[in-house]
C-alpha cells in the first residue's frame, strides 16, 4: 500500500510494443509482433467494441492478452476506433460489418503474407466479428471467436428491467436523447457496463481493504479503473439500431438480420468458431452466448467454452490467464493448417 501512495500507482500500464500497419479516419490496425524470431501460425486480429477501447485486449504487464499470444508465437493485430463524436453521429451497424471489420482483416491478411486471419471480438466486437465473416464470405478467414458476446437478447436480465419502459414509452425512451447529442455520451456507456456489474462497483471499497496484501489483485483493480475511465462515446445511429434489437425484435436470435439492405445469415459462416461466455457475466450470460452456437450450423466445428469472469473478467481477468487464454491459443493451433 505505502508503494502505491509513494508513486503513481502500483500496475505496470505501459502499452505492449507495437506499431500502426495502417490507419485511416475510420479506424487503425496496430501489429504486435511475435516473441519468437518468425511467427508460427496464422495471425489473429482481435476487433474491439464500440465504446471500448482496445486498453482491453492489453490491460497490464502481466495480464494482457496480446501479451500472451505474442508469447505463443503469432503475430496479433488489434483493430480500434478511436473516439466518436458528432460528426460520427450517422454510422450504423452495417459500417463496422460491411467496411471497418472486413478493411481491417484483408489489412492483417497482406501484412502477413497472405495468410488467413483468425477473427476474435470481445462483446459488441465478437457479434461485429460474427456477422462480418456472415457477409463476407469472400474474406481470408481462418476462424471466428466471438467473446462475451450476448445473441438471444431475452437472456440478459438487465435489459429485461427496461423493457417495461420501451413498452409504455416506445421510441421516447432513448430516442430523443441520442439524436439531440448524435451520441450516446462516454460517461454513459461508461455507466451502463458498471451497471452489469453494479455489486462489484458497490463492494469495490470493501475489496481493496480486504486484499491490501494482494499487490496482483491491487495492480488488476487499478487497470480496470483506467480501462472504464477510457471509455468512448456511442454513435447515435448504431444505437438506436442496437436499441432496436435488443429492446423489440430480438434479430440477433434469429440467425439472420437485414443489413446494408440485405439480409445476412449466421449460417453462412463455414470456418471454426469458438464461442465464449462468462461464468459470471451479466451483460452476456451463459444462455444468451450459447445460442449462438444453435445458428452456426454452416460451420464445421462450433466449439462453446464457459470461463472465469463477468463481462470484461472472462477476457482479461487475473484468472483468464490460466483458464480462457489457453483454451484459445489451442483452439487456434487445432484449427492451423498442418
């Protein structure tokens, strides 16, 4: 504790070395490059969410994602945003499936050669991912694993509790407040993924005191206390679309959905997938990821793994380390070509 009052705080934050493979306005590809002298197996490009920033694929030393894999010997790409304003405001869904998620991947592609990617996507990123290799079957895909990814919305009971205020308001429940801003405001999405977790956030004083001689468990909280304080505004139009589906029709459940003016289906994915949840998730539960794995039935081997964690614990949790990342770095050497 005395470390953490002398200094600046006790976590190493220091991002991972890397370095921009290409950039424009609508988003950047950062490479990490293997630890080893010459990568092994195909690339992996990990796809943030929206709101998110891509701090959560590299958290800490010590508890980083991208460090990890660089360790197993790929080459890791990360795709990020960058903040959204107003200008943003009339992005839809179908602007990260149809131009920023498939750009990025033949990005990774050329960069390493020509070889396939393995897709990964943690939350709104891993359904991004889902239905990007939905529509564009055309793409050098290797695998897709979406993480903490929710399809049957009826499943998350937080947005159970708002439904009752979509019924008796409709459209003026949201609606109003994102197209006067053009965005959904950072502090609120910020709010919203406390709420998921709101006894955590509650009990958080409770917990330093009590793991005052856990410098792993102090370092984890002081990350994840940058990671929420970093969090970027929502576009207004993606919303409302999200809001849509989430709150009324529940499209995602369906395996397929209209975008871009046609529809996509789930079943057109012929590639491995790995499908994640969280033990202890309430923005994604077990049953709402499950789901997903019913309407990937054009693809060859749909795995379904449940790890330690709420919604950003099952990716980057100090228990990821032992549990999740394993399970992924051999799910992508099972699915490598020989």
């Amino acid at each position: 504790m005395r470390a953490r009052i002398e200094s600046n705080g006790l976590a190493d934050l220091r991002p991972t070395e890397s370095e921009i493979v290409d950039t424009n306005a609508d988003r950047t590809v950062r490479r990490f490059r293997s630890t080893e002298r010459a990568a092994t197996g195909a690339p992996v490009l990990l796809v943030t969410p929206l709101a998110a920033t891509s701090v959560a694929f590299d958290l800490r030393r010590g508890c980083s994602v991208v460090e990890y894999l660089k360790e197993t010997g790929r080459d890791v790409y990360v795709v990020d945003y960058g903040p959204v304003n107003f200008a943003d405001r009339a992005r839809g869904f179908e602007h990260w499936v149809d131009d920023v998620v498939p750009d990025a991947v033949r990005v990774v592609s050329e960069d390493a050669d020509g070889q396939q990617v393995h897709l990964a996507g943690w939350s709104l990123g891993g359904i991004f991912a889902v239905y990007a290799a939905a529509a564009h079957p055309e793409l050098p895909l290797r695998s897709v694993t979406p993480i903490a990814s929710p399809f049957d919305l009826r499943q998350v009971p937080l947005f159970a509790t708002l439904r009752p205020l979509d019924r008796l308001f409709g459209p003026y429940t949201v609606a109003p407040f994102y197209k006067l801003f053009g965005t959904v405001p950072a502090p609120l999405t910020s709010l919203g993924f406390k709420a998921a977790s709101v006894d955590k956030y509650l009990t958080r004083p409770w917990t330093v005191l009590a793991n005052l001689d856990d410098r792993d468990h102090l370092e984890q909280i002081e990350a994840v206390d940058r990671f929420m304080s970093s969090m970027y505004a929502y576009p207004g139009r993606t919303f409302g679309q999200l809001y849509h589906v989430i709150m009324r029709s529940n499209e995602f459940a369906t395996g397929h959905m209209q975008i871009g003016g046609r529809r996509v289906d789930l079943d057109a994915i012929d590639v491995p997938v790995l499908v994640v949840a969280g033990n202890g998730d309430g923005l994604a539960p077990k049953r709402a990821v499950l789901h997903l794995t019913d309407l990937l039935t054009g693809s060859p081997d749909v795995r379904y793994g449940v790890f330690p964690g709420g919604h950003l614990g099952v990716l980057t949790g100090r228990a990821a380390r032992d549990t999740l990342w394993p399970a992924f770095a051999e799910f992508l050497s099972d699915v490598d070509p020989d």
